[in-house]
C-alpha cells in the first residue's frame, strides 16, 4: 500500500504549523513530542501506521473552524480522527498532515423526545446515545459491534451499521442532521430536526464521505422507543451452504428480523471460548435471529422461522427466554472480533456486500480462496442484508503473510462485485480498498466523484490519499490525475 509522497516543504515547516495550532487551541490540545504522537499512528487498521506531523485536539466547532482555516490558507493536509476505530484505515495520519481528533467534543446537546431526536457532538460513542434515552425507553438504533467505543462522527463518515441494521437501517437512515465545518472554515447546516428537508440531499453526499469534504462537529440523530418485545433464536446449522440458504427464505417469507446475524465453525469456536454463553460446538454454522415488536407478533415470527430453518436442515434450536439470554447470543457476536485475535497474531477484517441469494456460493468460492493462498479464515456477518466480514487469519511476522492476505482480501471483494454486490457495507473504503475502486466503477463514475470531492475541498487537503486510487489514469481524456496533488479534473460530458 502506498500514501502520497509527503511534501518536505510543509514537513520543513512543522514548528510554524505547531506554534499555528497552538494559538488557536490552548492548554494540551496539540501534540508534538515524537513519544506522544506514536499511540496516533494507525486506526483499527493495524496493519498500516505512520506518524503525524502533529495532533490538533479542538474543544470547540470554532477551534475545529480556525484550524481549517489556517490549514486551507496555508496548504496544511488534515486528516479527521473519531475514536479511531476505524478497519479500512479511514483515519490513517499522513506525515505532512495535521491529525485532527475530535474526541474532545463528546457531549450531548440536546434531547427532544417530543420529536424523538437527540443532538450530540462528534465524539460522543454510539452506545452512549442509547445510554443517555434508555431511561425514557428510547434508544438508536445503528449499533456496530464497536457501539462502546466508535464514535457518532466516525459512524457518519463512514455510514456505519451494525448487527440491528436489517430493520432499522444504517447511519444514512437515522441521522437527521449534521453541522459541517468546509475547509475554508466555513460553518454549514445540513438537514435539521425535520423528517424531509428540502433541497438537494447534500447530508446523503455527507453521510459516508469519509471526512473528504468536511469536519462534522454536531450530529442531529432519530431516536426510537424500545420494541415491546425482543426475542432471540440460536439455529446450528450443519453446513455454512444451508444456512444461507435459510436466510434467503426467511427473507423471502416476508420476513424481516431486527438483526440476522451468522458465523462460521472457525468463528464459533473462538467467540464461544471468549465469552462462553453456549454457542453449540458441533454445527458449521449458527445463526442468531432476532424478532421485536408486540409480544403475539414476536411468538409467531419466531416459530415460522424455526419452521423454515428446519427445513433447511437445522441441528440445534434454541429461543432466548428472557432479556438476560437474548444479550447473551448477541455478546459472543458482538465479541467476534477480539474473540479471533485469541487464536491469530493478525487478522485483516474484511468488509464486502453481496445479494443475499448469493451467499452459499460465495462462500463456497470463498473456501476455494482459502485453500488457494493457504490462509484461514473466519467468517462473521450481517447475513440480513448480505454484509460480509470474512477474518483473514494471518502473522505479520512471516515473510510475505501480509501481502498474502491483502491479496485475498482483494481477490474476496472483487468476488463480491462480480457477483452484483459492492466493495463496502459499512467499513468504508479508506486505504484498504482504495485500489480497487476501478474493479466497481468506471472512469467516468470515478470523475463525477472527484467533482463531487473538489467542489468541497478545491485545494484536495481533506483526507488525501484515501477512497481514490493514488494514480488515476482518465481514459477518456487521456490524462493523469495524481490526487495529492492540485491538479484539475477533466472536463465531464453533458447531459
């Protein structure tokens, strides 16, 4: 993987660039000294780390402001950091660039249950939203399986989902508004408390940008009342083939679970001896099932599901009967991840989506890989609505194992987008992904992007080196584009 080649004359200028941010943020909200910049270095993407040039850690929507400003004026990158639990290196520093973290806005402004909305800054972490309207009985919904750490900020610019995402949708589908500082130090509204604000949709263009067309410094986010009732179903499954076949068919019988959630053998095993909330051992495949709503509805469901698994050859069946067992299923799901890094030195998390009456032959071919570049993997995913996140098991320490895992990531996604799915659900694209790009979309989907990117940020100093490939070669108009640089972008054609 390659970043932009840093620019030695802003590196040359790193005192002035500190001693800048210093008179706009006070007290401790810069960090210089080399020791206490290196815990920066990487997101959750481990596997790729560099130093900033320099931390800037704003309190305020007006530090966040004068910070891009100066930067703009003076041709300063600033990479935007969250909680940093990001898996597609969205926040990965940059050597001539300001990490700009955001952690220290982290309050909730304000809570309207009559519109059932909540406002809250950026580093306020997902769960914390639930935990601030719970005792109203009210909740929000997106709940990746990094709810306790990952921060709403990040969740938007990556439009993050989570395990409840089937029925409640993502991030896109529950924020309302958000306030926007521009590079230029520009502070903009979009959306607001209403359920459909006029104009052009420019929070759906936000939602999922990635932090390339500005800082999000306050989030206007839906609230909703806690189901009356919530019911779980554990379903083993002999082969990972049935159980997505058994998928397909709950979705097809019309029915749509509040999360649908499986994992392989591999996967089973690790999660199971990490949380031991009796995950059965002996199926090579388990679904976990959630149905919400009124109790006779949620009884129902429940057993039309059981009905459909058992025809696709379920083993073990078993319905959570109580709250207690129903967040036990979803504690070893949710602790899928760490539960990997017990039994791999390293694991790359992949993140692709694909139609769900696909699944079996996905991971069947998804096996095939397996054997071929003689890596493990476990698979964890959003079975629902056919979000994978395969776990490609690997050691950093041995020659070669990293590139070999990179390249079967790739070759995974590439399969994804073969078969009519997409090279992100909820990760984002970032560095990981960056280079695949033009594998979905073709030269003239990648300009109207880059238009769409330098309308934002003219000077590309927003998050450079991530989404875009590094060198793209415009086909149509016979011209190279390198994208930390100031280059202008072809002329489109006219519709």
């Amino acid at each position: 993987m390659e970043m932009p080649a840093p620019d030695m004359a802003v590196m040359a200028r790193r005192s002035e660039i500190i001693a800048a941010l210093r008179a706009i943020i006070p007290g401790e909200g810069v960090i210089s000294d080399p020791a206490s910049l290196r815990p920066w270095e990487s997101d959750g993407l481990t596997a790729y780390a560099q130093v900033p040039l320099v931390v800037a850690l704003p309190e305020n929507t007006a530090q966040v402001a004068a910070v891009l400003r100066w930067c703009n004026a003076n041709g300063v990158k600033v990479v935007p950091r969250g909680s940093g639990t990001s898996l597609s290196g969205g926040a990965l520093p940059l050597a001539d660039g300001v990490l700009l973290g955001l952690s220290r806005l982290n309050q909730v402004l304000d809570i309207d249950y009559a519109d059932r909305v909540a406002v809250v800054q950026p580093g306020v972490t997902n769960l914390a939203i639930t935990q601030a309207v719970e005792e109203r009985g009210f909740y929000y919904a997106p709940d990746p399986s990094s709810q306790i750490a990952c921060s709403i900020g990040g969740n938007v610019a990556e439009n993050s989902g989570g395990v409840h995402c089937l029925k409640y949708g993502l991030t896109t589908n529950n924020v309302l508004g958000v306030e926007l500082v521009l590079i230029d130090g520009e502070i903009v509204r979009l959306g607001g408390r209403q359920l459909d604000p006029q104009g052009l949709d420019l929070l759906g263009i936000v939602i999922g940008s990635e932090g390339l067309l500005g800082v999000v410094t306050e989030v206007t986010v839906r609230i909703l009342p806690r189901p009356e009732t919530a019911r779980a179903v554990l379903l083993g499954f002999p082969s990972v083939e049935s159980a997505g076949q058994c998928v397909a068919e709950v979705i097809g019988a019309g029915i749509i679970p509040a999360g649908m959630e499986m994992m392989d053998r591999p996967a089973i095993h690790a999660a199971e001896a990490f949380v031991n909330v009796g995950y059965p051992l002996d199926v090579e495949a388990l679904l976990i099932v959630e149905l919400d709503g009124p109790s006779a509805e949620c009884d129902y469901l429940i057993d039309e599901v059981a009905k459909i698994a058992a025809a696709n050859g379920a083993v073990t069946s078993r319905v959570s009967t109580n709250e207690a067992e129903r967040l036990s299923f979803w504690a070893g799901r949710k602790a899928a991840f760490p539960a990997v890094g017990r039994i791999s030195p390293d694991y790359f998390c992949m993140d692709g989506t694909i139609p769900r009456r696909r699944l079996p032959d996905v991971l069947q071919r998804m096996e095939q890989l397996s054997l071929a570049y003689g890596l493990k993997v476990a698979n964890v995913f959003h079975a629902g609505d056919g979000n994978l996140h395969p776990l490609i098991l690997y050691d950093a320490n041995k020659p070669g194992e990293l590139a070999q895992a990179e390249a079967f990531g790739a070759d995974i996604l590439r399969l994804c987008v073969e078969v009519g799915g997409v090279l992100t659900g909820e990760h984002g694209v970032g560095v990981e992904k960056r280079d695949l790009m033009p594998a979905m979309f073709s030269e003239t989907d990648l300009a109207h992007q880059e238009r769409v990117k330098s309308a934002f940020d003219p000077g590309l100093l927003l998050n450079p080196g991530k989404v875009f490939p590094l060198l793209h070669r415009c086909a149509e108009m016979g011209r190279v584009h390198v994208h930390h640089g100031k280059l202008p972008f072809p002329e489109l054609p006219r519709f």
